[in-house]
C-alpha cells in the first residue's frame, strides 16, 4: 500500500512551469534508460492492521558473549587474519519482533571499503549479507529506509558520481528499500536531473525506491510525481508510515538557486498537514527521516511527538551505539559512509515495545553478497569503458598543474638520484597502480578491478590531485599509454619535474655556474621532513583509507636522504 498524494504547497504553478514540466517529461520519457536492478523478490507485503501508534518504551543491548555462530552461507566470506576476539553477535537477545526497521544515511559516496587498510568497515555488500541474516535465516520482517546523502558532497555533479547514484539506487532497491529521503548531495543534482532520474525509474519494473520529502518541491510543481510527501508501508502486519524533510539548518546552501527550481519549506510549517494525512492512515508506526543537524532535528522531535521514531543526518561517522528518547520518541543520528545500518525492533503490547542496536559492519560477521559484487563489478565496468574513451565526460575532467610543468616519472629521477629510487622501487609506492588490479593480500580471491576508478587512481598513480580524484592534464592514464607514471612516484610528493630536469640537463651539458632557475629548481623539489608530516603524506592517508596510520612509524621505510656522493654540485 502506498499513500502518497498529499499536497503541502496548496496552490498551482505559476505562469508557465506547467510547460516547462511536460517539455521536462517528454524529455525524460523519450531518453528513458533501463539500468541493472538487483531486485529479485518484492517488498514485505502482508494485510493491513488498523489501530492508533504504540507508544513504546526502548531498550538497547551489546554483549561480550561468544556467539554460537556468524557462518555467511550466500554471501563472500572475508579472511580475517588479524582477528583475535570472537565477533559480537547481532541483535543479541532481541526475542522475534513484530517487525524490524532498518535505517541508514549520509553514506557519502562510501558504497565499498577500498581496500587501503585492512579491517575497514562499511559497504553495501556487508549491509546486503546483515538483512540476508535477519530475512533469511531469523525469517524477521525488515523495512529498509535511506535518509539520504547518499554521496561525495564536493563531486556531486561529475559524471562518475551520476554512475555511482545509480547503482547505489539500484543496490537499495535490491535490499528492498522503501524510501529514500533528499540530502544536501541528491538536491545538488539539481532538480531537472532527479526528475530524470525519477522518469527513468518509474518506468522501471521491480523498482520501488521513490524519492521522499515532506517539504521539497521541484520544479514548483508538487504534483510532479517526485518527491512523494509520504509513504505508508506493510511490514509484518503493520503499517509504518515514514515521510523526510530537509533542514533548515542546509538551506542556506541553495539559497542561489530559484524557487520555481528548487522550492524548500520550513518543516515546521510543511510537517503537520503531512502529518495529519499520514494519521489518517491509521499507521502503527510513525518515522521521520531529518536531514537537519542533530540539534535541530531534536527540536522537531520534541515538535511533533507523533513519531516513535526520528532518524537525523549530522553526529559522527561512529557514533557508537547512542541514542536517546525525547519524550516518547526514539532519537538516534544515521551515522556516515556506509559504516553501520541502525536496528529498530518494535514489540507492540509488550514491556518494551522497541529495542534499538546500531550494528557495524565488519569482516568478521558478515560477508560480502555477490548480487551486490556483481553491481560493484558493473559499476566498474562502466568507469572503464568511459575512462578508455577520451571523449567521455569522467576522462575529460582534467586540470593544468599549478607550477605550470609536466610530469616525467621516476626513471627520469633516477640518472641523478640513484638512491632514492632504489628506496621507492623498493616500497609498497612503487606497486601502487598494481595493487588496484590485485587488492589486499586476503581479497585476490574475489576482488574487482579498479584500475580505471578515478576515485583510486588519485593515490595509487602519479600525476593526480589526490584531494579531489582530478587527474592533471598529463598525469596517468592507464598502463599502456601513460606506463612510465605507474605507482606513486617522486613527483607527487616533489611536483612535477619537467623543469628540474630540464634545468639540471642543461647546467651538466654547458657547464660553468648553476643559474638562479636551478638553484629555485632544487630548492622547489626539495621536501623535509616536517613539510611530508603535515602536508603530504596526509593527502592520501587520512582517516578513511588509512586509519591506523602513524607518520613515525612509517616515514622510515620511505626515508630517501640524498648521500653525499650524490649531492650536487653548488
């Protein structure tokens, strides 16, 4: 069941919008796509329970205890060499519960962990194993709901990432979501594009993923078809009605972009007529998704108590296991980049009538799906094919180096510096690109190429801005035509090297005094120590792909001082 026809802008287009609409739906219907869809089984779907919310109490439980098992039967089991505790079971305790909520939000483009360290948490692969778990071997009811900021909020628009929305959509749908909410990520794709991408998917059979706000409003028309103000779903013989908004708290980053695009009311004013509609469904269970920071989401859980449940954007990417209850609402934050997925069992009658555990997900208990392997493989696939062609829009995304030089690669560093190349040939730099192609010692069995992933290529080759995954003009392409800037090289510590090498040619070839260009040349190439500590290294081992990383500990087996029987002449 699927009510969803509630107007919060009362009111019709102005002048004009209802053309621009039908030219926007023409548009959409005549480039409609079709794209893989994982989804093999409907949605929970049983009858209908009238009766007024629950008011339930909460209670939440993590135990030490060794579990009698955690066996992965479908799904890619990870080794785990580095494990020395037995894994915590999930849910543990939690008696069969009328039905299971399961929320995530604000992935930010995280939908695998890379690979970079070992014992990463997170991906969709792992989420898709936790609900075979509970579906499949619990035989427990679960509703799956996204909040939304679903990806990197500084690449929203590159091409790369329209892909990735799509099979993140795609992997949502075949985990048997139910509703995805608009974060700041999904409105910067700017309205026309979601209403194609709506256009797109509606047509699409086994797809039941809409999106849904309360109070945004697309191309001033609220009955576009997209967003749906609300939804009511069938979930173990219940009805949970679930609606979103979008804060106040980000607005003012659109505050640019004209009303009769992007239309985004006050929750507090677009929330109650949503409400009242959603009440008249006579739902057992009312959520509210708030892409809002905690704070403010808190204030509209005190507002409108209505909703047992609020899940909010903002918090820390770990959160741990908290949460709250404001009144008699449960409040947690969604938590960030695919690390966890927030349980929510509902006993209705009972004692406790919700019980809540943020699950985490490690190597250790769930294994990697392969219906989700196969959409990574794909998604894959298509960076390829769009990366080999020069014309596409994620090869053509390039940028000019600041200092204005080319990059050589390593060989050329090397008549001069024989020592220090020996050290980088030596490190796990110089088998970067190549650890793309094979992974982690553990993973070779089931990993999937991603030596064409802009996103990977930017620390594991040379001539990238690896902060933004943007490749300079002439930095790496792939192994055949761009072989001599395979692995992370000199210059993307030390810069482009064109003119150094140049210079110093020169100097050797002529002779006599060194110019003052060389002695900028040296100077601008040479990096110490304190320089590589906090402005160098930290570009690719930040928190995310290199956790665990400890400049003292690492600096030695990179080390390369120039000996004195290389230093140049002054």
């Amino acid at each position: 069941m699927d009510r969803s026809n509630w107007n919060p802008s009362q009111g019709r287009h102005p002048s004009g919008k209802i053309g621009q609409v039908i030219l926007v739906i023409l548009i959409a219907a005549t480039g409609t796509l079709v794209f893989l869809s994982s989804a093999t089984t409907p949605p929970p779907r049983v009858s209908a329970q009238t009766g007024s919310p629950d008011r339930p109490g909460v209670t939440s439980g993590q135990s030490s205890e060794t579990p009698t098992s955690t066996a992965v039967s479908t799904a890619v089991a990870e080794k785990s060499p580095e494990t020395t505790a037995a894994p915590i079971p999930i849910v543990e305790g939690w008696p069969q519960p009328s039905f299971i909520l399961a929320i995530t939000g604000q992935q930010h483009g995280y939908i695998e962990p890379c690979g970079c360290s070992p014992r990463q948490s997170g991906g969709l692969a792992r989420r898709a194993d936790l609900f075979r778990q509970l579906r499949e071997v619990k035989k427990w009811p679960v509703l799956a709901l996204e909040t939304g900021g679903t990806l990197n909020d500084d690449r929203v628009t590159r091409e790369q990432s329209l892909l990735k929305f799509r099979m993140i959509q795609d992997a949502l749908n075949g985990m048997q979501y139910r509703a995805l909410g608009l974060g700041s990520e999904e409105l910067k794709l700017g309205a026309l594009k979601l209403f194609e991408i709506f256009s797109e998917r509606n047509v699409q059979e086994g797809f039941d993923l809409p999106f849904v706000a309360a109070n945004v409003v697309l191309l001033s028309s609220p009955d576009l078809g997209t967003p749906k103000t609300y939804r009511v779903l069938e979930i173990g013989g219940k009805k949970v009605a679930v609606t979103s908004v979008f804060g106040n708290e980000f607005k003012k980053d659109f505050s640019f972009v004209a009303e009769d695009e992007l239309k985004i009311i006050d929750p507090v004013t677009a929330l109650p007529p949503v409400l009242a509609a959603m009440k008249a469904e006579r739902p057992d269970v009312l959520v509210l998704m708030s892409f809002e920071s905690s704070e403010g989401s808190r204030k509209l859980a005190e507002q409108f108590p209505d909703f047992q449940v609020v899940v909010s954007a903002g918090g820390a990417d770990d959160p741990g296991n908290d949460h709250e209850m404001i009144g008699k609402t449960l409040f947690f934050v969604s938590g960030m980049k695919g690390k966890h997925v927030n349980l929510v069992g509902f006993y209705p009658g009972e004692k406790v009538e919700m019980r809540f555990e943020r699950v985490e997900l490690d190597q250790d208990r769930f294994g990697r799906a392969p219906e989700m392997r196969k959409l990574m493989a794909h998604y894959q696939e298509q960076l390829k094919e769009q990366w080999l062609d020069p014309s596409s829009a994620v090869r053509g995304l390039t940028v000019p180096h600041e200092s204005g030089f080319q990059f050589v690669g390593a060989q050329a560093c090397a008549t001069c510096h024989a020592s220090a190349y020996e050290v980088w040939e030596g490190s796990n730099h110089a088998n970067a690109t190549a650890s793309l192609l094979e992974g982690r010692p553990e993973e070779k069995e089931t990993w999937i190429d991603r030596t064409y992933d802009p996103e990977c290529l930017s620390c594991h080759a040379t001539g990238w801005d690896a902060m933004n995954a943007i490749p300079y003009t002439d930095g790496f392409i792939e192994a055949q035509t761009t072989p001599h800037l395979l692995g992370n090289q000199c210059e993307n510590c030390h810069g482009p090297g064109s003119e150094h090498v140049k210079l110093e040619t020169e100097w050797k070839t002529a002779g006599g005094a060194m110019s003052e260009a060389l002695t900028a040349s040296r100077t601008a190439v040479r990096i110490t120590r304190d320089q590589a500590e906090k402005k160098v290294c930290m570009k690719c081992h930040d928190f995310d792909n290199s956790p665990n990383f400890d400049f003292d500990t690492y600096w030695p087996q990179i080390e390369h001082p120039t000996p004195d029987s290389e230093k140049p002449a002054q």
